[in-house]
C-alpha cells in the first residue's frame, strides 16, 4: 500500500513520494509545508558546497525552566540537530553566500541564545569574508520563554550583527516561510534588504493565540505573506520551486559579475 499525505489546508489526497517531489508543496492547493533545515538547505545551495559553521552550539537549561532541559533532550532525539539552526556557507549557482536555516521541528524554531549567537555569527562570517546572507526563517513561537529575558535580548543582538553587516556594504536577504511570527518577526527576519516570503505564509508579531488570550479578533488572512506584501512589508512572494532562482537572480544582480561554476 502506497503511503499519503493528507493536506491539513484542502484535505486532498497526495501519494508520499509526489509530496516529496514536490518539496512538501501541496500539488492541489498550492499550501507550503514546513522543509527542515537540511531539506531547505538542499533545496537551495549546490550539491556538496555546504561547509557548516558553529555546530557545536546548543542550548542549555541556564534558568532550570520547567521541563525546558527535557525537551531538549526530546527535539535533539526528535530532529537529530543540536539547535534550532543550521549555518554554514555554500554556493548558490556557484555565488557564495552564508546560508542560515531555522528549522520549525525543533521546539517551533523558536529563538533563544543559540540562535541568536548561530545569526551572529552568519553576519560576522559574512563580514569577514565579504559575502551576502540569507537567512531562511520559520518560527512558530518568536522567542523562546525557557530562556527568558535572554531570549528577548537576541532580538537586539541579532538586529546589531545585521546592521554591521549591512554598513560594510554586504547583501543580506531574509527568506520567510510559515509560519514567522514574534521576536524573530520582529528583529532580524524584516531587517533584510531583500524579504521574501513563501505563498500564503502566516507572518506577524502577536499569533492567533496571543491575540485570543487579549480577546483581540482579526481576520488570519490580514498576517498572510500576501496581505504583507499587498501593505508594502515585503518586497516578494516567491513559491518554493522558484526560490533558487530567484535567489540566484538577486545574488548575480548586486555581485555584477558572471556565475563561477555551471548551474
Ligand atoms: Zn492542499
């Protein structure tokens, strides 16, 4: 018996190997499913050009938040990553860049210290060897709570590593997939000079969730990519079997120069 997806948004049937043919893009309605990190970084960088960076970083209990120490025993079992993120630098259509990757499977992508250091240092990577960043972002929860105050602060790291980078007059792209929401919404993901976001991405600040605790009522669709970019938050929606080539068609237009190695 063939194994199938069933679509959370149209409910169709879709046969396992068309689904991930199709990059975990619903071929019916179109609805984009959450990649992991090394699914998106396949999916974007040339074969055998990734060489990862600060991989030996993971967070650690530092508040003894309940349960926080076990669940990340559980996440790093569940995914087989040490944090939420992948870095490393690569090439995209033989442009390098440094490449960041979120993944939405270890605890939301949610940002703590880690992440804050791991987008730190994509930026200062990208400073010291003069190339762009993109950081690919999903994050169903914003800051990570476990970590408290400490979490928040990366929104301020985070923002100052991208402003050095963009002073020494480097490109840094932020590509954001659903959904995006919070503190990572609200620092370094709407800091790119380019932000891209994947079809019907839910992005913002408070989610559904914060807004009923407020009793606040708002159409979902008012925090979708498109009703951003219809407001002028975002500078395009791209679907996620164009992404390479949009990314490439960016990188070879601000470097000005002629791709190095065969597509
Ligand atoms: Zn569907």
């Amino acid at each position: 018996m063939t194994e199938s997806v069933t679509c959370q948004k149209c409910d169709a049937e879709i046969p396992a190997e068309r689904f991930l043919d199709s990059d975990k893009v619903c071929p019916e309605c179109g609805f984009h499913y959450p990649l992991t990190a090394h699914e998106r970084r396949d999916l974007l960088i040339d074969d055998g050009t990734f060489d990862e960076f600060a991989d030996d970083l993971y967070s650690v209990d530092f508040l003894e938040f309940p349960r926080y120490a076990e669940r990340l025993e559980t996440y790093r079992a569940r995914t087989g990553l040490p944090s939420e993120m992948v870095t490393g630098t690569g090439a995209i259509g033989g442009c390098d860049v440094v490449l960041g990757v979120t993944d939405m499977h270890f605890i939301m992508g949610s940002m703590g210290s880690v992440l804050g250091e791991k987008i730190a240092r994509c930026f200062e990577v990208g400073i010291e060897r003069g190339l762009p960043v993109v950081i690919v972002s999903g994050s169903g929860a914003g800051a990570r709570m476990d970590e408290g105050t400490v979490a928040l602060m990366q929104m301020a790291k985070t923002s100052a590593a991208a402003r050095k980078h963009a002073d020494a007059g480097l490109l840094y792209i932020s590509v954001v997939t659903n959904p995006t929401m919070g503190g990572t919404a609200a620092s370094f993901v709407t800091l790119g000079h380019v932000i891209i976001a994947e079809p019907g991405a839910m992005i913002g600040f408070a989610g559904p969730r914060a807004r009923a605790a407020i009793g606040e009522k708002m159409p979902p669709e008012l925090q979708s990519a498109e009703a951003l970019m219809a407001n002028g938050m975002l500078d395009m929606v791209v679907p996620r079997a164009e992404m390479r080539a949009t990314l490439l068609d960016l990188l070879y237009f601000v470097a000005n120069k002629p791709p190095t190695t065969a597509l």
